[in-house]
C-alpha cells in the first residue's frame, strides 16, 4: 500500500492527487533538496499486462528525450517492487480544462496558449515525437500563465515498439481524422488539428464537433466541416478564426504543415498575446 512516507527511490510520496485508467499520480519530495515532484504508479492489476507494460515503458521514453519549458518534464523512471513508476515535474496550476467551465477565454489568453503550443509541438517534431492526444486535460497551466503539454501516454515515437496501424488513440473530442481512420502514418500534423480543436474549445467555449455517441463523433471529425469560431464567437479577430479552420481542415495537405509555420502565422496577427494569469502571480496551490 501506498502511503504518505513511502519511498520510491530518492522520493518520498506526500499524498495522493488522483488516479486515472492506468494508475495513481501522487505529489512527492526529493528526499536531498526537497524539490516537489509528481510521481505516476502504474495500478497493479495493470503490472502484468503486456501491452499496457509496453505503452508505459514508451512514455518513460519519451518523456525523458524532451526538455522544454512548455512540456511537463520527466525527470526519473524506476521500479517500486513490481510497479514501474514515473516522475515528473509538479505543476502548481490548473489544466485548460478546469479553466474552460467558466466559458470561452479571452482571445489574447488563447493566442498566448496557442504560441507556446506551438513552440511544443516544434520541439515533438523535431525529436520525432507524435503527442496523440492533445486536449484541454493534457495541458496546464502554471501560476505564471505557462502552458505546459503533459501525458504522453499515447505518444508515437519514430522506431518504437508500438504498432498504432489501425488503432484510433486520442480522445474523440479533439482527433484528427487520420487518427479517426486508424491510419499508420499519423504525423506531427494530427497533433496541429488537435490543437486547433482545443483552442476552438478554448476561444468558444465548445469544442467544434459533439455528440454523445463516439462513433458519430469520430464520423464529424472525418467528415463534417468544423463551423467558423467567429459564428460561435463573433467577437474573435477573423484572422485568427481563420488560423483555427486552417488548423482543423480535414484533409492534413491544407493544413499547416509543421508547427514553425503555424508559430509565423501567429507572430503575423495583429493580436497582442496576454498571459491567463496576470500580475505577478506566483503559483496556485
């Protein structure tokens, strides 16, 4: 059982922050400097299945190739008896998604959110790395208005061990079609269209397509043009609602075709960017 006090390796756990499909994330310390750091334990029942073994042990992977200040670092992967388990960097924020119950953000927030985005799917791009579900559970949000990309547990990685040929990984609510599909040659272009369906979230307080069955949502993301954010938000800058559509076309030749492209599109607008979180703040407990 884990506890307030367990050690796993130079850690030591402090409480429990929530569980999830696969395991339980709980907030600890190093025990030599005492820096505070979250810790993901895979469940028990799930230790011994192959596949679930294998998608963990690609996220430990992943997690520790990337260095960058708008994705949650990894820091150390070890083992507590049979249970693997990964530490990452504790963020004290708030995910996109709890900042969303309150409606829309303002334009300058999601452009802000959206250029630092940008600036982590460059640095995926570069290592090689398809994130595969972006959404506004997989980014927080820190006490100085940071955007930060987390949970690659379902990262493409060019010559993993994973075969995703066939597989539709994401969240339905914000796949792109190719994912939809099941298509193997998914590419760093899916994750620009997620993140054009979480900014469209983000800037109209909907997502572009819903539907309580996933299979008619999977067919929206395929087949059904996302309407304008200026008809859901009139009060958005046309530019960017057109950066939003360019980012969700279906057909991933019209999008933008790599994340420094999308980055000048959004350094052309005649937007000022501003942070969510404004005035000195420095953390949210």
């Amino acid at each position: 059982m884990i506890t307030a006090g367990t050690k796993f390796g130079p850690f030591v756990v402090e409480q429990k922050l929530g569980s999830g499909a696969t395991g339980t994330v709980y907030r600890a310390h190093s025990i030599e400097g005492n820096k505070t750091v979250a810790i993901k334990v895979l469940a028990p029942e799930l230790a011994k299945d192959k596949t679930t073994l294998l998608l963990f042990g690609e996220e430990a992977k992943v997690g520790l190739q990337l260095s960058h200040p708008n994705i949650v670092q990894t820091f150390y992967v070890g083992r507590h008896g049979d249970l693997p388990y990964i530490v990452f960097e504790f963020v004290h924020g708030l995910t996109l998604q709890s900042m969303l119950r309150g409606g829309p953000l303002p334009e300058g927030h999601c452009l802000w959110i959206l250029r630092q985005l940008g600036q982590a799917l460059r640095q995926l791009r570069q290592k090689g790395i398809v994130h595969q579900d972006i959404k506004p559970d997989n980014i927080m949000i820190d006490g100085h208005g940071n955007a930060k990309l987390t949970d690659l547990g379902l990262a493409k990685v060019t010559m993993g061990r994973v075969n995703w040929a066939g597989v539709a990984a994401g969240t339905a609510l914000y796949m792109s079609p190719e994912q939809a599909l099941g298509q193997k040659d998914v590419d760093w272009r899916a994750d620009i269209y997620s993140l054009g369906a979480t900014l469209y979230h983000a800037a109209t307080g909907t997502p572009p397509f819903y539907s309580e069955n996933e299979e008619e949502l999977l067919r929206m993301h395929v087949e059904k043009r996302a309407e304008s954010a200026l008809v859901r938000n009139p009060k958005l800058n046309p530019d960017f609602a057109a950066i939003l559509a360019r980012m969700l076309e279906k057909d991933r030749q019209w999008r933008f075709q790599h994340p420094e492209e999308l980055l000048l599109s959004l350094r052309l607008l005649d937007i000022a960017p501003t942070s969510p979180f404004v005035g000195g703040s420095t953390g949210i407990p």
